[in-house]
C-alpha cells in the first residue's frame, strides 16, 4: 500500500539537527537543508544563484523567469534554521549557484542524497520528500491552507488533493474538549 505525500515525511522532531550533521558533502547538506526550509523544487533549488540570496532582507527568490509549465517558484523566507547552512555554503562558494560541485552547477543531487540516505538507513527517500517534508509540517504546525499553498506555488485545490483532509491525530490534537 503506498502511503499519500502527507505520510511520507520527516519526524518534525529531526528538523532541528544542525547543518555539521546532517550529509557530508556540503552541496549535499545545502540541498536537504534547502528543501526542508523552502519547500522548493529541486530544479529550482539547483538554479538557485547566490544573487537571489537577499540575507539583509531574509528573502530567497526561488523565481529568475526560469519555471517551465505550471510549476511556479516563489520568493521566500530565509528560515533560521537554513542560515547557519547558508553561511557555510557561501563562505566555500566557487560556484554562481548555491548548490555547486567544484566551482560548477551541479545538474543533480540523486547521486549524493541517494548515499546519505542510505547512510542514514533510510529507505525511499527522494529529494522531492523535502517538499513533502515541508508542507506536511506547516499543516501540522497549523499554518493555514491558502497560505501553505502560496507559500509553495501551488493551488489550494492542489494542497488539498495532494495532502487530503487533515490526519485525524492532528484534528483531535487542536480540538480537544476541555
């Protein structure tokens, strides 16, 4: 039985885990933290440049005109948690994009994820679950649908379909009679 988008997400509880441990490689380590705190696409995660970085403003823009068919990127929140990761990824740069191997874009992290998720002895994991990751824990952390739905470029139609009603656990959590 394959489970829906919304089951097939990190325990909340690992989020927290600083950016020296989480994968080796630092492109690696910069794509799972990227993922998780933007809830972007991995296309648009690879073509994110550091010119889009804006620190002093807190914004990532995830959108350079480079979105092909329906699949916006947003501009988004720098989370506290991806600063530190940030930080180390650009003070070792030797790439225009954050996400570099070598002074290069690099065209994929499957290679990369697939051996630190084996590491981690993890199993069907893919970069594309950090997004999952992410959405599932705004909606458990209460963030409304319309605005999880901006928040990754999506319909709230979609959000909806993909992540269905709320799980019942998380009903019953946030409304417990007294």
């Amino acid at each position: 039985m394959a489970f829906p988008p919304r089951c097939r997400s990190a325990d909340p509880r690992r989020k927290r885990r600083s950016c020296s441990q989480q994968p080796k490689t630092l492109h690696v380590r910069t794509s799972v933290a990227l993922g998780l705190f933007t809830a972007g696409r991995t296309g648009a995660l690879l073509d994110l440049t550091w010119d889009r970085v804006d620190e002093e403003a807190g914004l990532l823009a995830l959108s350079a005109g480079l979105a092909r068919g329906r699949k916006r990127r947003q501009t988004v929140p720098i989370a506290d948690d991806l600063k530190p990761c940030l930080a180390e990824a650009r003070l070792v740069a030797t790439s225009d994009h954050v996400i570099g191997w070598h002074g290069r874009r690099i065209a994929s992290v499957k290679k990369g994820f697939s051996v630190a998720i084996s590491a981690a002895k993890l199993d069907g994991v893919t970069p594309h679950i950090l997004r999952h990751t992410a959405a599932t824990w705004m909606i458990q952390g209460g963030v409304p649908i319309k605005m999880v739905a901006d928040y990754l470029g999506d319909t709230v139609e979609m959000i909806q379909n993909v992540y269905g009603p709320p799980l019942p656990g998380l009903v019953a959590a946030r409304f417990q009679c007294p």
